[in-house]
C-alpha cells in the first residue's frame, strides 16, 4: 500500500484491473476498478497451459513433482521499482497522447550456502523443480528457465506528465530503501493467519499459513495448493518476518532520508526505465473518438477531470453470471455468445493479458486465465469517476438522471465479429442513429456530456461532471457506422476478448468466418434487431444498466419511465427502491409510476390474500382441513335428518327445502311470543316490590269502575291474605288493547292521574266513568288474565295504553311515559283517588 497511488496525486488512469498489489479494489471504489483481491507474489516458473492435449501439464502432475522436493524457507530481498514495459497507447511515437508502462518491483531470492557447497539452495532447488517435472511427464508449454523474480504492480499505467512519474517513482523507492534498511539479508515471506486452499473451499480446507511456502497459483487470483518448507525459522528468521507486524519499524523510517540504490536502470521483468523524454498530459488533446477505448490500457482524461473510472451505461448481455452478488442471475436468452469462443485453441494460439473469454471462463481452463464470470455487455456512455471531488459525478446523482431519461425499447442487432486494432476480438452491433439506442445516446450527450467545443450540457437537475468519456455536442449520427461521421463515441460493441494472438493468418480468417456465419443465422432470426431481456429480468426487454464495472450491474431502467431498481447484491426486486418524487401530479403523473409509494398503491394486494399468506404453510393447510372436516360434519348430519324426517317419496332436495321453510316459520312464531307490549310482560315480583312499595294492575275492562265504586279504599295496613279466593267469572268482556302511564312527583299526596285511549273514542279525563264504559265497548275479547297486586302504605299504579289518537293534555304534561309511584300520607286527597284506581286483585 506504502508504493502505490491510490488518491491518483501522480497517476492519470490504468487499465481495468488498477493495483494488483495493496489489498485490491472494492465493489464501490470511485475509479470503478475490477474489484479483484490483492494479487502481490512473485513468479519462480511459469507451468503454463494444464491441458496435457495441447502440451501442457496438469496440476495434478505439478503436486506430484512438488511433493517429492525438499527445500528451505526463502528468504525474498526487494531490489527497487521501475516502469515501462507493456503499455499501449503512445508508445509508437505516432499518437501525442501520454504514454503507458507497467509497473514493477524487483525482488530477488537470497542465496544462502549450506557447508561446503559450491550453488546456494535456491539454486539447487531450482534444478531439482526442472528434474522433478521431467519425471512426471511435464509438456513442453512449461518454460525451460526460472523467472526473473519480480511483482506486478499495475499495466496499462499513465502518468499526468514525466514530472509526475519521477515524484512517484522516488517516493516507492524511498519505500524501499526503508525495507532494505529493515531487511538487510532479506526476510522470510509469511503470516501467522489461516487460510484456505482452493480459496473456494471455504473452512473445510483452512490450515496455518506459515513462513517460507511455496504456492501453486491456477491464476494471479486464485491459489490452489500450499507446499511447506522442509524446516521451521530459526530465531533470527523468525524475528525479521515478524519485525513489522510488531511495530518495529518505526525507527527505519525515521532514519531512512535517502535511495542508495539506482533505480532508473534496465532490469527484470520486461522492458524500459523510469527515465522518460519530457511530457505532459494535453486535456485540452483529448477527442470524442477516445470514447472507444482499450480497457488494457490508462484514459486520457479530459479537461478538470482528476481521477479516471470505469462506471458506464449499457446494456447487459450476460447469460449466466454466477455471481452472489447480483440478484439476477441471467440477463438475457436470446443470444448465446458459446458459438463464438474458442475454448479448444482451434485457432488462437494465447491471450495478450491475465483475462481470457470475457463470456465467461472456465475453472480449470487450460490457458490459465483468470476465471472471470460471464460480463458480456454493450458499453454506450461512460460517465468516469464517481469521485464529486476529483469532477466527477457520484453514484446518486447518476441514477437520478438514469430516471430522467425518456428512451424507447432498446433493439440491438447483431453485424460481424472483427478484430480491432488492438488485437481484441468484438461483435458490432448496427449502429442506428435514428434507433431507441442511437437517441438514447444523444440524449445522454445533451443530459452529462462533458462541455467541449462551445457545447455545455443541461439537466433539470443541474447535475454535471468533467470525467464522461463524450462530448457534450456529440451526437449519435457522429459515430461509427456505414451512415454515421466516425468521429463521434457512439459505438455498440461487445469485447469477447482482450489481444488475442491467432496461430496464422489462416486461422484468424477461418475464427472470423465461422463467428460471422452464425452472426448472420443471428440477423436472419432478429431481421428488426431484438430487444433482450428474461422472464424474470425486463420481460418487456429493452432497459438499461448502470455499471459499476464491467463485473457490477448495479441499477436498472427501463423505457419509456417505466420504473428502475437495485440490481447490485440483492438490493431489491423491481421496483421498490427510490427517491421522493420529482414530478408534480403525485401517483396519478406517470412519470412517478416507479416510486415506492405509487407502485405500492397501483400494486396493492388485497387484505384477504395477506392475511392468507400470513397463515403460512401449514395454518393454509389447517384452514383447509378445517373446511373439509366441517363440510363432511354438515352433510352427515343432513343425511341423518333426512333419513328421519323425509317423507315419501320426497327428494333430498325437496326435504332441504321444506326444512329451511319449517325452521322460518317457528322462528317467526317464537319471536311474535317473545316481543309483547301488554301489561302482561310485566315482572309481577321485581325488585321494587320488595323494596315496599306496592303495585297494581288494571282490573279487567267493564268491572274496573264498579269495583271502584262499590268497594272502600283499603287501609295501609295489609290484612293476612285469605285462604279463598273469590270466583272468576269464566266469560269476561274483552280487555281493551290500551295502555296508559301516569306519575306523580309532588311532595305533598294528590290524586293520581291516568291517561286511556280507546280507538275510535276522544281523549277523556281520567277516572270518568262515560270513558270507561266507552272502552269496554270497544275493546276486543282477549283471554281472562289475573294479576295481583301488593300494598304497604301506598299505592302504585301503571297502566298501559296505545292508540291512534293525539296525547291527551295530562300526558303532554308529563313528557314521556313513566312508572307511577305514590306514597301513602293518610292524607284525604290520597284516599279519595284510591277511590277511582282499581283495587282488586288478579291473578295473571
């Protein structure tokens, strides 16, 4: 981490995979790397390819010939870090633009000495490596020489100007004067960690690291096996392994100032010396046609951007991505890019870098290229940095200006696959200015385009940056294609690999002509283009991606506003994730279909099917067993009823319906009993009457004013009941249908009022002898009833009585119908209206 520049103070920009060394990339780095982890070892021999058919050797061959070799713990000594080598872009001599190299640093192994002999043991052990894989049938793909040991700390690597490279350069190598200073005869590689080997494996293979192994790498990514040294450290080895992980060296770095070595020399691996001819980065050189670039090799940034970055708009094409952290897992099914790789080698002969088919490589292939998964895309728009610092535009605000674009349904069809200028092989696409793909294009031009030629771009949002790869006047009727200016950056193609090396010319055309047959099966099939998609990814096809790198699809949209999504680790399912709304109208404007709470609404699920998921499996299948148990309960025991009941000849149906009519009927009869409104319903026993008050109920209509007329009022005082009672006369005139309430408040004792009504009579005073016998005569004949009735000191009467006619004045008098109750005084006026109120008892 210490000889690396991450914050790009000296380094422009890098090929795709950045540092190789210092612990690797993460997934949301503002540069957009390949987040790939730290790759840092130095190379003893290259194996080659695996395959045995192509003349390879298997690993398995290379575990036999390790494991029957006995070697010491080496010790590595750091030499110095230089340029050059590789590179790109500018080497020529022919293009202005800045030019790229690698960078490196040269270790070398310690020799040490056993007693009296004349090689070192890393010199023996190299001889006994070469005799070893001879006897296990190495193939000739292996090298027949030991590598120069050196680490590869980055390709494709631009400086902003030789100014730039020669800070840097001392500031590494002050690095490692500290180190030699720490390790004057070198140190013991190693860790006191556990680890895993193949890293795939997870805990099942994890074992002590350890000091002085030797690895077997398949790729710079991926090691398969460990080998131990033959002995342990000693105390002095042990010391200076474990030196810097102690904090020790805080002393070295405090006393080293100075290099004591040359650094701006020939040596190791590759080419070249961090002694350049004067440049300097020209932003002001930079053009729209850089927009198509080579992914091996740094950008040339354009003006008041200060970091490069690999985040893009696009289209996905992968098939299958086996990645764990994408929710989808298949972009789309309608091309199948396996018919135009190479994985037998019929025709190529070797990759120019670490990467091999991007469509997805294989574990266990034979070149040993890393195994990418499938990262088939069409790159469209690079929008560089997300680094708001360093110019450009943060991940936040791209999405929201990948929700402001208004695109049609994205067609792409297929053109020829060809080779470019920098060996790597590619699928054109028709390049279609006037197509949903070429406006979209235009439109992202207009939208973040970068300002260039008098051309300043414009967003409702007013959010810009200075690191897109296009200009702001760029257009896609500039771009490449037979129709189009061939200057601009718009383009679609697909990279199915990085420099490819063919065997011969032959093989090459013969590659071509065999992709490019079934690239016309492919036109034939999609004669108007296609637009891509899943059944569970964009159905509808035709959306667009934003890339974190080519690896990371992170954000999706698709047309014509339709809605977007988190694609990246699991994120969310379409669409859910999103800001507040940014257009007026709420959830009834279209353009705000997308967000949570309008998808939500127009989405919402009914009560009903909530509440049944919520059962879960087995409260469904409770529920269902419930219904069936209930519904068999119900039919047994209508069979059993019908058995029974059912008449004749009468059908199961015709019973069902006769009994539903019979139960009505009772029902109807059993409530008519139970809602009465007569004086009848009264509770002869309540609580009031034991409580010492007395009650009375009307006499039977027509005898009511003889009784009161002929008898005396009784006294207070309540004689013993008789034994005998006096006879009921068996036919009694009908009792009249009245009911009438009265009650009186007043302190001092008054006569209590009644109130009847007779239908068809008018309204009379209470206690009138005419209204009485007027209410016999109408009354109807009703069933002889008795009552009883109780008295102490007082009297209480209630009576009952409904009619058509208007309340009478006394009643309107005394608001609504109450109980009556009255308290004997022994007072005159008391006895002279027990005189009008009915005394006798009866039985009910």
């Amino acid at each position: 981490e210490n000889i690396i520049d991450r914050e790009y103070d000296y380094v422009m920009s890098m090929d795709e995979d950045g540092w190789l060394v210092g612990g690797g990339y993460k997934s949301f780095d503002y540069s957009g790397k390949m987040p790939y982890i730290d790759s840092s070892h130095t190379e003893l021999l290259r194996i080659g390819s695996v395959d045995p058919e192509f003349g390879g050797t298997s690993m398995e061959q290379v575990y036999d010939a390790m494991d029957s070799l006995s070697f010491p713990p080496f010790a590595v000594f750091p030499e110095y870090v230089k340029g050059g080598g590789g590179g790109g872009s500018g080497d020529d001599g022919d293009d202005k633009s800045v030019p790229s190299g690698d960078i490196t640093l040269i270790v070398s192994v310690v020799d040490t000495y056993e007693d009296g002999d004349s090689y070192s043991s890393y010199e023996e052990f190299l001889d006994s490596l070469f005799d070893a894989m001879d006897a296990v049938g190495g193939g000739p793909c292996m090298d027949d020489h030991d590598t120069d040991p050196h680490v590869s700390m980055s390709r494709g690597v631009k400086f902003k100007s030789s100014f730039h490279q020669q800070k840097y350069f001392y500031k590494a190598n002050l690095e490692v004067a500290v180190w030699q200073a720490m390790y004057p005869k070198g140190v013991v590689i190693g860790s006191s960690s556990y680890s895993s080997f193949p890293p795939d494996s997870g805990s099942k293979n994890k074992q002590y690291t350890g000091y002085g192994n030797l690895y077997f790498f398949f790729d710079r990514a991926n090691i398969t096996k460990a080998f131990p040294p033959n002995r342990d450290l000693t105390s002095t080895e042990e010391y200076y392994s474990s030196m810097y992980m102690k904090g020790h060296s805080d002393s070295y770095y405090a006393s080293t100032t100075t290099i004591d070595f040359d650094y701006n020399k020939q040596s190791g691996s590759g080419s070249g010396d961090n002694e350049q001819e004067y440049y300097e980065h020209n932003p002001y050189g930079w053009k729209a046609k850089m927009a198509k670039h080579d992914m091996t090799d740094g950008w040339d940034l354009p003006p008041s951007c200060e970091q490069e970055g690999e985040t893009f708009f696009g289209i996905p094409l992968s098939q299958n991505t086996d990645s764990k952290l994408l929710s989808t897992l298949s972009f789309q099914n309608q091309f199948d890019f396996e018919y135009l790789v190479d994985r037998n080698f019929t025709y190529m002969n070797s990759f120019g870098t670490n990467h091999g088919w991007l469509v997805g490589e294989t574990l266990g292939n034979g070149a040993g290229s890393i195994v990418d998964k499938d990262t088939a895309h069409i790159p469209l728009f690079y929008t560089g940095s997300t680094n708001p610092d360093m110019g450009g535009l943060s991940l936040e605000s791209l999405i929201k200006i990948g929700k402001k674009l208004d695109f049609g349904t994205l067609y792409i069809k297929p053109a020829f696959v060809f080779q470019d200028d920098d060996g790597s092989i590619k699928l054109q696409f028709e390049a279609d200015a006037n197509s949903a793909l070429g406006y979209l294009y235009s439109s992202l031009c207009q939208m973040i385009g970068i300002s260039w030629n008098y051309d300043s771009p414009y967003n409702d949002l007013g959010l810009y940056t200075n690191c897109a790869m296009h200009a702001a006047g760029d257009r896609a009727k500039y771009g490449c294609g037979p129709e189009n200016g061939q200057s601009g950056g718009f383009c679609p193609q697909m990279t199915l690999a990085y420099r490819v090396a063919f065997q011969s010319e032959d093989h090459a055309a013969a590659y071509l002509a065999r992709c490019n047959d079934y690239v016309d099966y492919w036109r034939s099939l999609y004669p108007s283009g296609v637009a891509v998609g899943t059944n569970k990814f964009c159905p509808d096809g035709g959306c667009l991606a934003l890339f974190l790198n080519r690896y990371d699809v992170f954000y999706v949209f698709k047309p014509e506003l339709g809605g977007s999504w988190v694609e990246f680790m699991g994120g969310t399912s379409a669409p859910t994730i999103s800001p507040a709304p940014t257009y007026d109208g709420g959830c009834d404007n279209p353009h705000n279909m997308h967000l949570d709470k309008c998808y939500k609404k127009k989405h919402a699920r009914k009560a009903t099917a909530v509440a049944w998921d919520s059962l879960g499996s087995v409260g469904q299948l409770s529920i269902l067993l419930i219904a069936f148990m209930s519904s068999t309960l119900t039919i047994s025991i209508f069979l059993a009823r019908a058995k029974l009941r059912r008449q004749d000849g009468e059908s199961y149906l015709g019973f069902l319906i006769r009994d539903i009519k019979g139960r009505k009927k009772k029902k109807r009869k059993k409530l008519r009993k139970k809602a009465g409104h007569g004086t009848l319903d009264v509770d002869l026993l309540s609580d009031e009457d034991e409580e010492g008050g007395s009650r009375s109920v009307p006499a039977r209509p027509g005898k009511s004013s003889m009784q009161s007329s002929s008898r005396p009022p009784r006294s207070s005082t309540r004689p013993p009941r008789s034994s005998t009672r006096p006879p009921l006369s068996s036919t009694r005139p009908p009792r009249s249908r009245s009911t009438s309430k009265a009650r009186s408040k007043s302190s001092n004792p008054t006569r209590s009022r009644s109130t009847s009504k007779v239908r068809g009579a008018p309204d009379t005073p209470v206690g009138s002898e005419d209204a009485e016998v007027k209410s016999t005569k109408s009354s109807k004949s009703v069933k002889s009833s008795r009552s009883r009735s109780k008295s102490k000191s007082g009297t209480r009467s209630r009576s009952k009585s409904t009619s058509k006619n208007p309340r009478t004045p006394e009643r309107e008098s005394s608001g609504k119908e109450r109980k009556t109750r009255t308290k004997e005084s022994g007072g005159k006026d008391s006895k002279e209206s027990k005189k009008n109120e009915p005394t006798r008892r009866q039985l009910v």
